[in-house]
C-alpha cells in the first residue's frame, strides 16, 4: 500500500529525539505516524525489538493493531502470533502488542520489566500512566544505531541524509491540558524530549469532509483543543458569562400574550426530565419563565407540563432527539418514547442536537454594552433572561457545568463532554438550535430610514420656508 506522508508525519519521520510527543487534535494522523515508523524501523533495523501499547488492549488490537497489519508491505512477517500478540519480520525484528494499564497498572509494569527494547510506542498517553513512560525509559538497552548502520552497509547504501535510526519512545496524545506529558515535554526544557504538534486539519486530505465540518461545529474551546490540539484551551467552565442577578435573573413578570412561546424537554429516564417554557420579545430578548424539573413517569411529567401550560399556545414544543428511537413493542408493531408524549396528549417535535447550541447560549448570556437592558432600561445587556425562582436549576446547571478532561472521545454527547448536570442546558440548547436563524434576523432590525431621514428633511424645508 502506498502511503503519501502528511507534512507533520514528514516532520516526525525527521526527529531524531530519544523521547518524541506527538500530540494534538483527533483524527490527524498521530497513530499512523507511529504505526508507519514501527514498520520502518522493522525494515530498516534488523533484529530490533518494539514494543507497541496502550492502556487498554482490545483498543489497542482494535487502533493501531488493525493499521499495522493493513500497511506492512505484504510477504515482510514472517509469523503472527495473536495468542501472545506478537509478530515477527522476515529478518528477524519483533514487535510485542502490550497493554498499559487495564486490567492494571502492575500487570503493565509487570511485563515490561523483563524487556529489553530498541524502541517503544504508546498509543493516547494521555490515558496512560507517567510510571509506565519511565519503566520503559529503562528497557531501551538495544543498541539501535549500530543494527541501523550495519544494514545500510550490507546494503552498499550511503549514510542516510537525516542520520542513523536511534533508540527512543514516541508517544501520542490528545492534549489534555496541564498533565503528566504536558510537565515532561512542555514545560521542562531537555533537549531529549520533543513535541510535533499534530492539527485535524494537518491530515484533511484524508479525512471525510464531514467528520471536519462535524468538528468544526464544536463550542470554541473544545475546538481549539481536540481539533487544533491547544493544551492551554479549556479553562473549564462551560460558560464563561454567569447568569447575573439583575441583569439575566429578573423578577418574574406577565408575558404579553402576542410574544411567541416555546416549550423545549429534555428527557430523563433515570436522571430528571426537564421542561423550560420560553418566550421571546420582538426585541429578540429570550426570557426562560418556567421550568419543571423533576424525575419520574412521562404521563406523569406530561400531565404537569400540561397543567403549567394551561391556556398558552406554542410555536413547538422541541423535546430530546434521542427519544425518537423506537424502543417498546406494542400490538406487534414498535413506539418510541416520544409517542409516550403523544399519547399524554403533549404534540412534539424531534429537537436538533447540535452541539454549537452551546457557544449561541453563551452568546445570549454575554452582556452587550450597546444594547438597552429592556427592564433595566439603561445600556449594558445580554439577550437571554431567567425568571428568578422559576428557573433556578436552569440557572445553577449553567453556573456549575464544567468541560470534563478527556472530551475529545465523545463529541455527540453533552453528557459525555461534561461535568455537572445538563438536563436543563440541553433543554436550552433544542430551544436555542431551534430559533437561531429567527433571532438573528430579528434582533437587529434595518434602520427606519424613513421615519430616521424624513422629519429632519422636513424641519430642514420648513426652516428654509419651503
Ligand atoms: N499518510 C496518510 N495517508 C492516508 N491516510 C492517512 C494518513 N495518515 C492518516 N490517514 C488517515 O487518517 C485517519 C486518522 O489517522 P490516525 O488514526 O492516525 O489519527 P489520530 O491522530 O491517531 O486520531 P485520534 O486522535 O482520533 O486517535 C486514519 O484512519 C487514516 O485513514
Ligand atoms: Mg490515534
């Protein structure tokens, strides 16, 4: 199979550092990097011995195992040993499949103790232990260089331009901000250790256009760490702006009756099930007037989500996509969750997942000096409010909810990407996914030009005696 290298794997190959990170975002490149120089050196260093991990080693067999054995050139193993997960070159190189921690560290520790290595690889270090990094330190006892030099010779091949292959570790990483590797490779300056920092974009000639346009739709600061690999990004908390007393948390008032209204649900089955009713000004304020949060039953919840609507009419009532799925039998034919809804006499629509929903109520929450506070009536306001008492879980998930370390792996689900509870956020964001596009057309209207222009043009005429 020919492989055309990325500029970044250009620029590993390069490296002649002991200790190599690659680190950064998803999907650019960093483990066929690796997998691609375990089988150079395989070749090019007869007799050397590699060992190749990762924490846990149905991962590791299911990642770079699979890479490895689609790109070595075919007819260069000479045997495959996936009893003890090993396999060896027709000249004579080895390479050991190692796990890294799971079942346990001391297992890891364990077997790396007996060996004696000429290069190691460690798949997402940042799930990694540093105690496994330093065991292995201690096992690079081949003497790489000279097995390199004496192949070349036998070979007639002149001394390579980048110089002979040296024993090392070569780790990758998404950047999981201030750890072990970012202590090891960042901030101590030893010229043994190295980082190439990988982008998503470095490898966008191989990756689906979606999973980037996918990608690029994450909040900012997820984007710049597990797209563009920035360790510094992430400060933690998920939204920056908290809801202020005053200026968002307002005294509860009566919503005039021609302001359109939204119901959003996000739905729980052992977690609660919340449902914020919203309404918008024809200014584009967004006021959050009720919330119900509470677990339990769906007739149950969707008798009460009645009760509190009593005599209001919705645009939509948006409720949790993942409640769409056909989940019980019933009469021979299949129901969702969402039909449960129906049927509690609650009509529902699918809400949108999107998860750039996020960074728009960010948006919302920021406080715009240009813009007149329309309770306050003085300038200096956000566009989102939330009626004090009525909405406080609302207000406390966003006051709470912090990015959780390691959310790169799951990019679908707020849950997963986060510490805190999200329930009434994500009701928040469907409603915000939902009227986006509505909202911004609307919050700044086109200047009246005419009612601006046409009075002064008319004092200007009556003053000139026209
Ligand atoms: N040089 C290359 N030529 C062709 N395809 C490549 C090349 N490098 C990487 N790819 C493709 O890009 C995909 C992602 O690469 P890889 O798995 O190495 O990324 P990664 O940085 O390890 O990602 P993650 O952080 O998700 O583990 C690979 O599955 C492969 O299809
Ligand atoms: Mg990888």
């Amino acid at each position: 199979m020919h492989v055309e290298l990325t500029d970044k794997q250009s620029e590993a190959f390069r490296s002649r550092s002991r200790y190599l990170l690659l680190d950064g975002g998803m999907g650019s490149g960093k483990t066929w990097t690796m997998v691609l120089d375990a089988i150079r050196h395989m070749e090019e260093v007869p007799g050397i011995r590699i060992l190749f991990g990762r924490l846990d080693y149905q991962r590791l067999k299911r990642s770079a195992g699979a890479d490895f054995y689609q790109l070595i050139p075919r007819g260069r193993l000479h045997r495959r040993n996936d009893v003890d997960n090993w396999c060896e070159h027709v000249n004579g190189s080895q390479l050991f499949w190692q796990h890294l921690g799971t079942p346990s560290i001391e297992s890891a520790l364990g077997a790396i103790k007996g060996m004696t290595l000429g290069r190691a690889y460690i798949d997402q270090a940042d799930e990694c232990d540093a105690r496994i990094f330093d065991a292995l330190r201690l096992r690079l006892r081949q003497d790489v260089t000279a097995l390199h030099k004496a192949y070349l010779d036998s070979h007639g091949e002149p001394e390579p331009v980048f110089g002979y292959h040296v024993p090392g570790i070569w780790l990758n990483a998404n950047p999981e901000g201030h750890d072990w590797l970012y202590e090891r490779f960042f901030k101590q300056k030893d010229p043994q250790y190295q980082v190439v920092r990988f982008s998503m974009l470095d490898n966008a000639a191989n990756l689906p256009q979606e999973y980037i346009d996918d990608a690029m739709k994450l909040p900012p600061a997820l984007r710049s760490r597990y797209v563009f690999g920035n360790r510094d990004a992430l400060t933690g908390k998920v939204f920056e702006q908290p809801p202020l007393e005053g200026f968002h948390v307002i005294e509860p008032f009566e919503i005039p009756p021609e302001w359109p209204r939204w119901r959003a649900i996000d739905h729980g089955r052992r977690d609660p099930t919340c449902c914020l009713w919203i309404a918008q000004d024809p200014e584009g304020n967004h006021y959050v007037y009720d919330c119900l949060y509470q677990a339990g039953l769906i007739a149950h919840n969707a008798e009460e989500i009645l009760k509190r609507s009593y005599g209001e009419t919705y645009e939509d009532t948006l409720l949790d996509p993942s409640v769409f799925h056909l989940t019980s039998e019933r009469a021979g034919s299949y129901i969702s969750d969402a039909d449960l809804y129906e049927e509690a006499g609650l009509p529902v629509s699918r809400a949108d997942n999107d998860m750039s929903g996020i960074e728009r109520i960010g948006q919302l929450m920021l406080i715009d000096p240009g813009r007149k506070h329309p309770i306050l009536n003085k300038f200096g306001s956000p566009r989102l409010f939330f009626f004090r008492v009525l909405a406080h879980e609302l207000i406390e998930e966003i006051e709470r909810l912090k990015w959780k370390e390691g959310a790169a792996k799951q990019l679908k689900r707020l849950s997963a990407m986060t510490r805190g509870a999200d329930h009434a956020v994500d009701a928040l964001r469907y409603y915000v996914n939902a009227t986006w596009d509505w909202r911004r057309s609307e919050h700044e209207p086109e200047p009246d030009y005419d009612e601006l222009f046409l009075p002064r043009a008319h004092d200007a005429l009556s003053y000139l005696g026209a």
